[in-house]
C-alpha cells in the first residue's frame, strides 16, 4: 500500500481527504475578501452602517481590521446555510422583513459567491498543490470534504488548479448531513471504493477532527492556523503547522 510522510513518520494509506476551507485554501486570504464584497454588495439593498457591517463580521466570526476569523465561529465550523441565516438575521436586526432578508442575501449570493469573484480572491494553501501532486503520482486516491457548496468547492478547485489532482468533491448540499456527521466520508469511500479505516482525514477545525472520528478513518491530521496547535493536539491525532509538514 502507498505511504505518506508526516513529521519524518510513515503512514499506509489508500485514500487521503481534505478540509477545503483553511487546508487546501488559505482562509484568511480568501474569505476575508470575499465577505468584505459580499458585505459592499448588501449596501445596494440595505444601507451599510457601521453597525450593521460590525454586526455582520462579528456574527460571522470575521474580524478584517485584525485578519482573523474565529476557529470556532460559523464561517469557520458552519455551512453555506447557517452563514446566510445569520446575515439574514442582521438584515432583520435593522428592520427588513425576514422574507425580504432572505431575497437580498441569495440575490447577493449568487452576485458574490460566484467564479468571479472567487476567482479575485481564492487562493491555495502553502502546499497544498505540491502535496496533491505527489499523493496523485502515489496512486493515492485524494477527496474533498467541505461545508461548502459541491459547486463552489469544484469551481475553487479549478481556480487553483488543484482539479486534476483529486477524485472526488463533496459538499454540505451532496449528503443528508453536513460535517460533523460521516455522511460525507461515508460517500466518499462508497463513490471510491475504499474504506474508512485506511483513509486518512486533514482539515484545520475542530468539526473536521469530529468528521475524522465519527467516522472511523485511521488517521486524523490538524492544520493549525485559525485554531491554535494546541487545542488542535486535543482532537486530532497529528498537528502540522501547513501542509509542507506532509510529503
């Protein structure tokens, strides 16, 4: 069985699965912008306050005068949908009828979470393309797991190339349940025809050690960046500081 090289020690593994946002993708570099449009965009529909742009961040768990987002915010842990029901919520807060709320954060959606503007704004984690590259000429079957959309998660694939180097995209809209529950590895290991108990997870957040649990995969690999190694080291079973840790 094929290997990889983690921190100088040797894992078997016939099926290694990725985290997009924060693994394969620089989240503070790309989601930082993005919200930050989406945000400017609102303000066609809904004047955009001081507050209100405050209100947004912080429900979000993004903070752009520091660069961060919070690890264990919704941004970071939630899917596409809680995200939109939180900035619905915001819109509420300032007088907009919950339905009204509703059509101006998807007439944004697709204004902003489209390929243009992901394509200003995506960009790959220190890495990532490299590790992709050698997992594939290993024969190493590789998978994406995200809370993200199945077709945003292709589209940001294709913009940093990564497309050829992967098997399998799976989004919170492909399963009946998003992270953390194993829907996705579950199907993951079906559509590729490998098990759980030879595969190999790597993501950057708490959730994805709990997708890595719940479903039994071999080995769980945490990406410190957004949370800190050390909480990190409490519910994976190895932390690197990127992906150049991995060959």
């Amino acid at each position: 069985m094929p290997h990889i090289n983690v921190l100088k020690r040797s894992y078997e593994t016939e099926l290694v699965i990725f985290d997009k946002d924060g693994t394969l993708l620089d989240f503070k570099e790309t989601w930082i912008a993005i919200i930050q449009e989406l945000i400017h965009a609102i303000d066609a529909y809904q004047p955009m306050t001081g507050d209100l742009q405050e209100r947004i961040e912080h429900a979000l768990g993004i903070y752009p005068d520091k660069k961060e987002i919070d690890g264990y915010g919704p941004l970071a842990m939630g899917t596409f949908s809680e995200c939109n029901a939180l900035i619905c919520y915001c819109l509420y807060r300032e007088g907009q009828r919950w339905d009204m709320a509703q059509n101006i954060v998807e007439k944004v959606g697709k204004q902003v979470f489209g390929p243009a503007t992901r394509k200003r704004n995506v960009k790959a984690a220190p890495g990532a393309l490299e590790l992709l590259k050698a997992l594939k000429s290993r024969g190493i079957a590789t998978a994406v797991a995200t809370n993200d959309k199945e077709s945003d998660a292709r589209v940001d694939m294709d913009l940093i190339g990564a497309s050829p180097y992967i098997d399998l995209v799976v989004g919170a809209d492909s399963v009946a349940n998003a992270k953390p529950a194993p829907d996705m590895v579950e199907k993951i290991c079906s559509s590729l025809g490998k098990t759980s108990r030879n595969s190999i997870l790597i993501g950057d957040t708490i959730m994805d050690a709990l997708l890595g649990r719940n479903s039994g995969v071999m080995l769980t690999i945490g990406v410190s960046g957004i949370v800190s190694p050390e909480t990190l080291a409490e519910h994976v079973d190895v932390v690197v500081s990127s992906l150049k840790d991995i060959t």
